[in-house]
C-alpha cells in the first residue's frame, strides 16, 4: 500500500560521487527541447521531474554551470537547485521512472521533426508561459456579503 509510504527516489552521477534523494511525486515533469539542454545532455532532449525543494536531499561535490549541478569527477549533470524547486534530470534515478510521464514539453520549437509530439501533453513554443489570470465576469463575480441594516 504505497500510499501510506510515501514515495522516495534515489539517483546520483555516473560514478556515484554525487547522490540524491526526493520524496512523493513531482509536481511536474517534462521534456526540454533547447540547445542548452541539448548540448548538456548530449542527445536531443532533457527529461526532468520538478520536486519542492523541501523534498531534495543531495551530498556530494558538485560543480554549476548557468544553474546546472553536475558532478566534478565524471561530469553527470544531475540536478538544478532553485530555492523554491528541485529540477531532476529523470535519467539520472536508480529506478527507471515509469510512474512519471511528462505533461508538458517546452522548446517545441527546436523538437526534432521527426520526434512527434507526445499527445497528452501541454506544449511550449519557449520556456513555460505564465498563464494569465482570466478576468471575473460579471455575472460570475462573487456574491458583496451585505452588512446588516442595509
């Protein structure tokens, strides 16, 4: 019953220099199509989980570069640490992730061609867009509590 367990993933580095662990599920999770992370991964795409930073344990030395961690011995880029998020690069879990399917992609603009776009997920022609706040309407505005004697 994994949900009285709360769920908790291990990774690290391609000589284990460098580990980590998140707990539960990641907020999000997504597929990046940008030269950055093209060239950082070395392939045609990142996959990367987002946790809470408050989930994300790491111990290891690691280097940065433009807010990229990767391990100083072997070069794995593994994470990136915001203050308020975790970014994990998928990849670089013990366990194979099977549970997490992206449900966005961003930089759609730089997808191979003859990568389709997954179906499910919501797509980014750049990085992901704030969506604006849609205004009230007026008849959908919420009831004015009136005071009493008015």
């Amino acid at each position: 019953m994994s949900y009285l367990h709360p769920v908790k993933r291990e990774g690290g580095c391609l000589c284990g220099a460098v580990r980590f662990q998140v707990q539960g599920q990641p907020l999000r999770a997504g597929l990046c199509h940008c030269l950055d992370c093209r060239k950082a991964s070395g392939s045609f795409y990142s996959a990367f989980g987002i946790w809470p930073r408050s989930k994300f344990q790491g111990t290891g030395e690691v280097g940065k570069y433009k807010g990229r961690s990767f391990c100083r011995e072997c070069g794995g880029r593994i994470f990136s640490l915001r203050d308020d998020e975790a970014e994990v690069m998928l990849g670089s879990l013990d366990q194979a992730p099977s549970d997490i399917a992206p449900d966005h992609e961003i930089w759609i603009e730089r997808r191979e061609e003859w990568l389709e776009p997954l179906p499910w997920t919501v797509q980014f022609q750049h990085d992901r867009e704030p969506v604006p706040e849609s205004p009230v309407e007026e008849d959908e505005a919420p009831p004015v509590e009136q005071q009493p004697g008015t």
